[in-house]
C-alpha cells in the first residue's frame, strides 16, 4: 500500500501503512526520531501521551460510528477512538503497547477517566489496552527510531460497522516526539491542537481536524500483482541485426525469431539466483556479461511492468500467488499492441498470443480463466515486441471481493 506521511522537520517524521480486511485494521508506524530513542515508561495508561512523560508515541484516530452526530466540541462524537501506540517500558521490560481513548463504552470493566485544569477538561468513558489487538515492534538499528504496527479487531471499536468498499469515516494519525513536539497529519478545519503543555488539550480528540477516509478494494480491473522478479533481455545469435523499434519489413523476422527461439526461463526450473550469460543475451544492445533476475515494481499509473529500453528482445516476469482454499479466477494480462505475451501458471501454459482488448493508448489485454488451489503458486510472464519500443506487461487477480480476501501476492519466493 501507499504510505501515508507527515513530519515535525527533516529529521523528525512518521511513515504510516494502512491495511484493512472485513475484520481487521492493520497499520504499521516507522518513526524516525532525529535523536537517540528512550522507551519512556507505559504505567500509569492514561497518561502515556502527557507531556511531562517525554514519550515517542503516536496516535491513530477513528470515527467508529460514521452515523454519530458532531456535539459542537473538541472532545470527540459518541464512538471516536484514539489509539496511542509506541515502545514503551513495561517495569522493566519494552514491549509495544496499544492504548484506547472511547468517548463511549458500552463492553464490561470501564476505566473512565477525566482530565482537568484550570484551562478546561476532557472526558473519556473508557482507557485502557486495546482489547484483542495484535503488536509488533521494534526500535531502528540507529537507535534513531522505531516501528510499530497493530491488528485491530473490527469487534474492539464499539459501533464500527463492518468494514467494505462502501464504508465513509473519517481518521487522522498524530505524532508526539520526546514529549513536546505534536504534529497531525490532518487539520481539516484547523482546529487540531500542537499544545503540549496542558493534559485536556492534549487528550482531546478535534474530530473536526480528521481527514474522509475509504476502504479501497480491487474494482474492475482486479488485483494487480505490483512486485515482480525479472530477467533479460535475452536473444542469441540473429538477433544484432534488429533494433529497438523494427521497420515494417523486419516485424515479421523479429516475431518468428523470437517466438520459436527458447531461453532458460522458459523451460526452468526456476531459481532465483540463476545467472545467464554468453550468446543468449546478446543482440543489438550493448553486450552485458550476465543477466539474473532482479526486483521490480510496476510503472506508476499503470498495471504494467517497463521492461528494457526497446523491442525485439525476450523479458521474463515471475511473481509468486498464496490461495488459501480453491479459487476460480479470471487472470487479466496486460500488454501492449505488436507483442507476443505468455502466461504460465507452475510451469503449464495458459496463454501465449497477442492481445486483442484496447484498455488505453498502446495498452491492450487479455482475460484469462483459472483456479487455483491452495497454497502458493509461481505465475511467469514472456514478452516480445515488435514494435512502440520498450516492452510492457502486467497481470491482475479478478475475482468476487470475498474470494479476493483468501488470495495474497509476493514479488519474491516464498520462503
């Protein structure tokens, strides 16, 4: 997923990921610091955020009951939640920890808790460890930092309806560095308070300030497999005579050489750390004395993969596909016009032609049928052109949403 970033300067910043499923919120903080991390003591829970603490930590923000109705003040509606996450000193002992701040409570064994000064006061129905959630963490190998990440269940935020597409709310994602630096990263309205000098002000909630949030899901256009292993260019002995954009009369030469012609990936088995050389891989670009296979992500705005600087060379793509039970799915496979695409699924064939469906400008696909069955599953793209230069290719999952939870994607072997 894209992160979600803010920052206090240059050297004090928060990198956020979010994910979600029907149950579950999933998010993952990395906390650059700019100075040396101290995890600063989590007892007494209800004041983890104050200032006098001199914590690292940081707080997600969340309207549970979207339906709630904004009560005029900073205190937060009828189901808003802060959780306040971070490394904390358990009596000895640094764990992650997730503290809850309800404005409503209506499960057993609530901890109300008030904060009041002469400048005013905050008021909350429950405090205490987030029920059901799952921590991780640890501090950066600097010392300059730290990452935290949870699983909040669904059932742990009262009245949070359950999670789809069609769900609007609102968040907001807070950071406090050392105590007396507080920065949002949403002010909608301008009401978010950087005050850390007064416990109220500090706790409360300026649900004004919080930004709409969405729950995306793959739509049409499936799952895109975004990270990728590949290889190449490959070609072997006739094919120097071509070039990165082949004239008229060369187009037919190029398909048939390349379409007959066959190359290590094809025939396998695959290992991740194989290395080509000698003639397969050269042609008319500039000779390497090897070619493996690397990372890679797909073009942004796009489905696609960029593979090489020009046509008429031979591209392999490897992803590898997790199902946890039987699943039919319909493959899209993305190209490009004037090219040849293969499909494998484990080494078996389940496409190998051009493209025939216009999706945009110089981008065409293929729906392809398949299922798959439980466990992991390697899929591997072949690609040449014959013309528009560079080759581009891609893949996406389609499948009904519920279906679409039980299948994950990796661009590396799994382990």
């Amino acid at each position: 997923c894209e992160p979600v970033e803010f920052r206090a300067d240059q050297d004090r910043r928060v990198e956020t990921r979010c994910l979600w499923d029907p149950g579950h919120l999933h998010l993952r903080f990395h906390v650059r610091t700019g100075a040396t991390f101290t995890p600063r003591a989590l007892r007494p829970l209800e004041r983890v955020f104050a200032h006098d603490r001199a914590s690292d930590a940081v707080s997600f923000y969340l309207q549970g009951d979207p339906r709630a109705q904004a009560i005029g003040d900073h205190g937060g509606r009828p189901g808003d939640v802060r959780v306040v996450l971070g490394l904390f000193d358990d009596e000895g002992r640094v764990r992650p920890a997730a503290i809850a701040f309800h404005t409503a409570w209506t499960g057993a064994g609530a901890s109300p808790q008030s904060y009041q000064t002469p400048v005013g006061s905050a008021h909350f129905a429950h405090v205490g460890e987030l029920a059901g959630a799952v921590l991780g963490g640890s501090a950066d190998a600097d010392g300059k930092g730290y990452v935290v990440s949870v699983t909040i269940p669904r059932a742990a935020i009262p009245g949070l309806p359950e999670l789809s597409p069609e769900l609007r709310t609102t968040v907001d994602f807070e950071a406090t560095f050392g105590g007396h630096a507080k920065v949002w990263w949403a002010s909608t309205d301008g009401s978010a308070s950087r005050e850390t000098f007064d416990e109220p002000t500090e706790a409360r909630l300026y649900p004004g300030a919080w930004a709409p949030a969405e729950f995306a899901a793959p739509a049409g256009g499936g799952m895109v497999l975004r990270h990728w292993l590949i290889c190449g260019p490959f070609g072997g002995p006739g094919a120097e005579r071509f070039c990165w954009d082949p004239a008229p009369g060369m187009k037919d030469e190029v398909r048939a050489f390349f379409d007959k012609a066959v190359y290590p990936p094809d025939v396998g088995p695959f290992a991740a750390h194989a290395l080509f050389s000698g003639e397969q891989i050269a042609g008319y670009w500039k000779p390497a004395s090897e070619v493996r296979w690397q990372p890679a992500e797909i073009e942004p705005v796009d489905a696609r993969l960029k593979l090489g600087e020009g046509g008429a060379q031979v591209w392999f793509a490897s992803a590898w596909i997790h199902a946890d039970a039987a699943t039919a799915v319909q493959f899209i496979v993305h190209g490009m016009p004037q090219a040849l695409i293969r499909l494998t699924l484990d080494d078996r064939k389940l496409f190998d032609d051009k493209l025939t469906t216009e999706v945009g400008i110089a981008w065409m696909s293929a729906t392809v049928p398949a299922t798959l069955t439980p466990g992991w599953h390697r899929v591997q793209l072949r690609i040449f052109d014959w013309g528009y230069g560079a080759a581009r290719a891609g893949l996406a999952i389609a499948a009904p949403l519920e279906k679409l939870w039980g299948i994950g994607c990796s661009g590396r072997p799994p382990q």
